[in-house]
C-alpha cells in the first residue's frame, strides 16, 4: 500500500455526507474517521480489509434488518409494522417449512408444518397481505427462501406492481443460494444443476429489470449453523459465489454488469475476534479474486457487502434471558466487522418464535450498539491489531487451502468443483467432522456454555413464549382453498403448461412465465410442481 492509497481514501472520505452527530468519545475527545499509517490499508480502498466505504457508519448506520414470520401472512405484516415503528430499517422475511421446500399448505406433507417456523405464503393473495400498508418503494425487502426462490420473486414483483410500485424501484435480497442448501441446509427440491438454472434466470432478470435489487444472498449462515468451523464459512461461502460469478459468465453476462448485486450473508458467532478476522479476510479475497482472476474492474464488483445474523446455534433454552448478552457480543462483532446490514436474535429462540417483546428486546440491542457506544465513529478500530490482523491473515490461509481442494474437483472452475464436491458429499462430510468435533469439546468440558455445561443455577425458570397452533394452520389452508375456488382454473392450466414448455428449453428465462402464472393464482406448490415435472427431483446419496 502506498500514500496514493491514502490519497484515495482522503477524496472518497471527503465526498461523503457526514451524519450530524458529534465524533468524540463522551468526554469530548474528537475521534478520526480511521487510524493507521499513511502507507497502510484504508477502508473504501482495495482490497478493503477495513470496509466497502471510505466513511463507513460515519456515513450511514447499517440497516437494522429484523428477520420476522409466523403463522399467516396478515400475522407477519402486524409484525412488520411493529418492526419499522419500533425503528427497524429494513424487512427480513422468514417463511415456514412447507413455502422453504416449494409445498403448498394443503399439502399432505405440509401437515402439523404451516406457519410454525416462518409465515406461509402460497398465492399472490398471501403476498399482498404480507406487505400489504408497507411502502416498498421506500423500504427494502430481504426474502430468506432458496429452491422456490424464483417463484417468491414472481411473487413480489407481481404483487408490487399490482400496488402501483415499478419492478425497477424494488429494493431488496432474494437470498437464492442453492448451492448451501445440499451442503447445509438440506431443503433443495430439483438437482443441482437444474437449480442453478434458475438462480441464472433470477440474476439475469434482475441485471436487466430490478438495478436495485441484490439477487444473491450467498450465505455462510447456514453453513455455520450446521456446525462448520469459520474458516469453512468463510472458504465455503465465497467459493459458491465465486461459482455464481461463473454461472453468470457463462450465461453471457458481464462480470461488472451482476457482480454489484451479489451480497453475502454471514453468521456472527460467539468467538468474538475470530468472527472479526473472518470479516476482514473475506472482504480481501473477494477483491483479489473478483479482479485478478474474474477480471472485474468496477469497484463496486470488488466490494464484498455483507448482511449478518447473529448465532442462532449459540442460544440456549437454559436460562435464555443470558441469550441477550450473547447477541449483544455478537452483533459487535459484525458491526466492529464492518457489516451493512444485522439481524439480532432474540432470547427466546431456543424455545418458540420470538415473542414481540424478544425481538423489540433484540432490536434494541442493535439501537444501543448504535447509538450509545460510538464504536460507530471509527472504521475498522480494531485495524492493526496484531491479535486481529494475525486471525485475518490466517482466515486467509485456510480459505485459500480449501478453495485448491474445491478447484481441483472441478479442474481449475469453481462452479463444477461445487457440483462436484456436494455430488460426492465432500462439503457436507466437512460440516459434519467440525459439528461433531465442537460437540465433543462441549461434552468433555474443553467449552463451556453457561447453563448448559456449568453454572446451571437458574435452569427450572420459565420464560412466555409465541406458540402457532392448529387453528392458525386451518386459517391459511381455509385461505388457499377460497383462493382456487375463486380463480379462472383454465387461466392457471394455461399458464402452468406455458411454464413447462419454457422450463423444457434451458436457454429459455423462465422468470416471466412464473410472473404470469402468479398473476393468475398459481400457487407455490403448482408453480414448483409445473418445473419438478421437468427438471426431476434431488434424492440426497448419504456417505457410507
């Protein structure tokens, strides 16, 4: 790095608005927008170890993006609103077992499932309810669904223009990361590469119709909740979006044309430095790679941003009101990370769906961090250290290790070497070795989780939870089927037919057919089972 670097930073800083806040510590001591030598590394500047933005939250806080949904749509959008009166920034959807895996409600598979983990969506008619009062034109929308994730968009759009909001003023996340699904998370319906078809068409539309919307959320979330270590977050997730740089590529886009709409989505664990360091380094290598070996040269395609959830895996149903202070560490670590976007679990997760207080309580947490601490004044302050740049460089190195392994499988193409490492089961046996290593830590009492290990005083508390029960089930199915009953059921014949004839021609775009289906109240399950009939289902071979 040299004092050109320093140079550039010092312009882009100067041409950013500035919150009116006053930037000292509370005894009035004036803090700098950054620290470190002049021929050191600044945040805004590649490879953007210390963040995307010159001025970072100086600038512009991240948006406080509260994931929400259960039971019905019109449930959710009450909690929607309460979200954004509570001081929420931006919308994060969560959708229930039966939507994540492309089933309808009335489904004989959707039993005992509707609306417990998530808000059931099935027709354009849940959509509109969803949002229904919210201003997306103003409001940005994260949507946290992978195999259906081409039908959810239809969906949004179609509902979005039929309340007077062009597709073109949509902002938002589709998080449309298939390839995380057969490593981690398990709910993939079509085969792989009938699924990254689909994820195809999405970016496509989206670089050609919806310039700001992100759509790719490629995430390590799930890949640390199934139990691999941080550097497999980091390595693994990077590699799957190096893989859709190429998707794109071969599907005739241009690098810098996508590469600003794909985001990340990264878990915040309890390891506080570690997490940092994880940050650093993937903001440098996704800068490294997207220039020298994917030829981007626009800033923003070098620019990794990324949206952060603390741990879910960290809560625990014994005392779980210490769940606050375990978010609270981790959501400084995203923001210390240099996050845009954070999500703030609440306390009663490990128990039941938050109830309103838990999730005002966790939103407040990111308001206090926010507001109170002024470790938003300063980018990247714990730059330099020699404790965090020692994780980072090492981050790095052990990214590196894996991506060889995962290019070698696909012979020198990240894209086949993910196919080619979920098809031999090599991503999920990774996870499953590091899960059952951490577990075994915990049971010999290398680790301590307070009140599950040690310090169990306090276990028999009881603590209100949110319950969905069988009436909110019955409600959403009563719903869908007045839905079918009062639709033209020879327009949706027609336009499911017309979606299958175009799913039968891979050069085909399949993202109209599924607005016009939605547009006709076609739901979710026909949708998918108009596409399943063509592109076949995905039977996962276990390992031996």
């Amino acid at each position: 790095m040299s004092d050109q670097a320093y140079e550039e930073w010092r312009r882009a800083f100067a041409d950013a608005p500035l919150r009116s806040v006053p930037f000292t510590t509370m005894s009035g001591i004036p803090l700098e927008p950054v620290y470190g030598p002049s021929d050191g590394e600044f945040p805004g500047v590649y490879p953007y170890t210390r963040g995307p933005h010159a001025s970072m939250y100086r600038s512009r806080l991240w948006t406080m993006r509260m994931f929400a949904g259960f039971g019905t749509a019109t449930d959710t959008n009450t909690r929607f609103k309460d979200i954004i009166r509570s001081g929420g920034t931006g919308l994060s959807t969560a959708f229930d077992m039966p939507t994540l895996l492309g089933l309808d409600s009335d489904d004989a598979m959707s039993l005992g499932e509707v609306g417990r983990c998530g808000v059931a969506i099935d027709t354009l008619a849940d959509m509109r309810d969803l949002f229904a009062d919210i201003d997306l034109a103003h409001i940005t929308t994260s949507m946290t669904i992978n195999s259906p994730a081409a039908v959810m968009l239809a969906l949004f759009v179609a509902q979005a223009e039929e309340s007077g909001v062009a597709r073109v003023s949509l902002g938002g996340t589709l998080q449309n990361d298939i390839l995380k699904e057969y490593q981690a998370q398990k709910e993939f319906v079509f085969p792989p590469r009938q699924s990254m078809r689909l994820v195809r068409d999405t970016m496509a539309f989206t670089t050609a119709s919806m310039p700001k919307w992100n759509s790719i959320s490629v995430s390590g979330y799930h890949i640390r909740e199934a139990g691999s270590t941080a550097a497999e977050e980091l390595a693994f997730t990077l590699a799957n979006g190096f893989a859709y740089v190429e998707l794109a590529r071969n599907a005739g886009l241009a690098v810098d044309a996508f590469a600003p709409r794909l985001s990340f989505f990264f878990n915040a664990h309890i390891d506080f430095f570690e997490e940092i360091a994880k940050y650093r380094a993937a903001r440098r290598i996704w800068a490294r790679w997207m220039r020298d070996v994917y030829g981007a040269t626009e800033e923003r395609s070098l620019q990794l941003r990324f949206h952060t959830q603390t741990a879910g895996v960290s809560l625990t149903a014994q005392q779980p009101e210490i769940n606050i202070a375990r978010t609270a560490i981790e959501a400084l670590a995203g923001v210390l990370g240099g996050t845009q976007s954070l999500h703030t679990n609440s306390m009663d997760e490990a128990l039941a769906l938050p109830t309103e207080k838990a999730a005002r309580i966790a939103l407040r947490t990111q308001q206090v961090i926010a507001y109170e601490t002024n470790v938003t004044h300063v980018a990247d302050p714990l730059g330099g250290s020699y404790f965090v740049e020692e994780l980072t460089n090492e981050m790095e190195r052990q990214a590196e290790a894996l991506f060889a392994e995962i290019m070698a499988f696909g012979e020198g193409s990240m894209l086949e070497g993910c196919i080619s490492g979920i098809e031999r089961n090599w991503f999920q046996g990774k996870i499953a070795d590091s899960a059952y290593e951490l577990e075994r830590a915990f049971n010999r009492g290398e680790r301590i989780v307070v009140g599950v290990n040690d310090f169990r005083e306090g276990n028999d508390d009881d603590i209100e939870t949110l319950r969905i029960t069988n009436a909110d089930e019955k409600k959403q199915r009563e719903r869908l089927a007045a839905v079918r009953q009062n639709r033209n059921d020879d327009l949706v014949r027609e336009r499911l037919a017309a979606l299958a004839a175009s799913a039968r021609d891979p050069e085909v775009n399949l993202m109209e057919d599924l607005i016009a289906a939605s547009v006709a109240y076609a739901s979710v399950g026909e949708m998918m089972a108009a596409m399943g009939g063509v592109f076949g289902r995905h039977v996962e071979v276990p390992s031996i």
